[in-house]
C-alpha cells in the first residue's frame, strides 16, 4: 500500500471506525502489500485467501474498500469452512510473569509497574491511560496499609471500574514517588495524592495502547522467549480470583463484564486441570 494511503487509512480507522490503536496497527499491516492499482474481485479474492481468510484481513479488507467508497462494488470470499480457529488459550504460569516482572522493573520502573497494576487490576489496554496518582484512593489506603489499594480506572463507554492494587506493589509506588518527590511533610504528601499526574507517562506524553502492548510484548520475549500479551495478563487475574475460591458473579464485577459466559471465556481451565480437582472433592467425600 502507498505511504498515502497508510496514513489516509489509520486516520479513517481512528476518526470514522473508531478503532483503538492495536487494530489500526493490525489492519495497516494485513493490508500493506494491497496494491490498488491491481484491484478487481479476482485480486481481492486471491489478496484474501493468500492471507488465510482470517477476520483481521476480512476486516482490514472491508474497511479499506469502505473508505475508498467501493465497498458496494465488491464481495468479500466466503468465509473459511469448517470448526472457526479459535486464538489459543496460554496460561502464564507464576515463575514466568515473575521473570518478566524483575525483568521489567529492572529496566524502568514505570515498565515494571506498568505489567503489575495491570495484571492486579485485571485491566483492559484501555484503561491503563486512564490512570493517574489520584484515582488511587491513598486515604483508604493510609489507614490500613495492610490491605489492597482500591484504583479507580475508566473503561469502556467510559464507565468507571473499581479494582484492587496490592499492598506489596502499594509500597514500591509510595517508595519510588517518596525518593522522587522527598516526602518531608504532609503538605507534600497531600499534593501527591491529589496530583492529576498520569502515572504511565513517556517523554511527559501518556503511553499510548501500541506503546503499551509493544513494552510487554518485548519484555517477555527477552525474559522467558515467547510474547506476552496484555489481555493475557487480564485473563491469568481472572483464572487465579476463581481458583482463590472467589464465586464466578464477583469475578464477573470485577472485570466489568455484562454476563457470567464473558467470563468464563477467559479461563484457563482444561480437561486434566477438571480431573484432578474433581479427583480431590471425590476423595474427601469417600
């Protein structure tokens, strides 16, 4: 695709689709090789099937044509027979994220706590942006720094989501802002809490959701080889609150999802991990 309409395409799929950062990036790269000047319902065919017939090209596709006002004008091919590839479940064992997590924070202490917050918070890649020093509830938190920090984030539809920051990663925030800003008296302490300053913040700028998913994505390749990504880390959280013994509906709150079946979607659970749990309740039971 020319450099012209690179650019003329992410701002049609920002401004007019709506899509967020990761999908324009997706979509500009299934189309990069599109040569418009070929296009006909056979190109298109062959551009599409070449590419497997996913739905990232589908959609890149038909967005394409849309902006160019010829979607009208063409078919997309029909769609892959047969059982729908569904994208693979990986779970994100402890020793592995710690691996990441020391990896991270020894780079930058933003990056390090950039994977923890979202992780504990179970956040969705858009509402890390959303985060600055006062959404965390430092009042509540002061009184009793033994339990979970409530974090107030702004998701989808710009609803706002409570979640739960750990004491542990609580104290790594208080000491690197405390040797940053030199905690010396409570008038100190005070800006600080209600300082509107974006906590994920690069050259003053805030990260952007590629910016992000880039920063994980490369960290766990160096520390354990093989990517991570950011929704993963959401689903890990949603897997160890049902196996802490949490009920489903609370989970369900937590991530800020309508319904039990969009939770249960992002389980890890599989047929041995099922056994053996029911092999344990059978032997208590006997």
């Amino acid at each position: 695709m020319e450099e012209r309409y690179v650019k003329e395409f992410k701002a049609f799929l920002k401004d007019t689709k709506r899509h967020g950062e990761i999908t324009q990036y997706r979509y500009v790269v299934a189309m990069k090789d599109f040569d418009i000047n070929q296009i006909s319902q056979d190109y298109i065919n062959q551009y599409v099937q070449e590419r497997k017939n996913t739905s990232m090209v589908r959609g890149a596709m038909l967005s394409f044509l849309e902006m160019n006002g010829i979607k009208k004008l063409f078919d997309m091919p029909p769609k892959a027979t047969g059982r729908e590839r569904v994208r693979e479940k990986r779970e994100i064992s402890k020793e592995e994220f710690n691996a990441v997590s020391k990896h991270l924070y020894s780079k930058s202490f933003r990056d390090g706590l950039l994977l923890d917050v979202i992780h504990e918070g179970a956040l969705r890649i858009c509402e890390v942006k959303s985060i600055r020093l006062n959404s965390f509830r430092w009042e509540q938190f002061f009184k009793g720094q033994d339990k979970s920090c409530k974090l107030s984030v702004i998701g989808k539809g710009n609803k706002e989501r409570i979640v739960l920051i750990s004491p542990n990663t609580m104290d790594k925030i208080l000491d690197f802002y405390s040797k940053k800003l030199n905690f010396e008296d409570v008038e100190t302490i005070k800006k600080f809490q209600n300082s509107p300053t974006n906590v994920f913040r690069k050259d003053k700028k805030t990260l952007t959701e590629f910016q992000i998913w880039k920063i994980i994505h490369k960290a766990s390749k160096e520390a354990i080889g093989r990517d991570i990504r950011p929704h993963e880390l959401r689903s890990a959280r949603a897997t160890e609150l049902i196996e802490m013994g949490i009920p489903m509906h609370h989970v369900k709150n937590y991530l800020g999802h309508k319904s039990v079946a969009t939770t249960e979607i992002y389980l890890h659970q599989d047929a041995t991990k099922s056994i053996k749990e029911i092999g344990h309740i059978l032997e208590k039971n006997q």
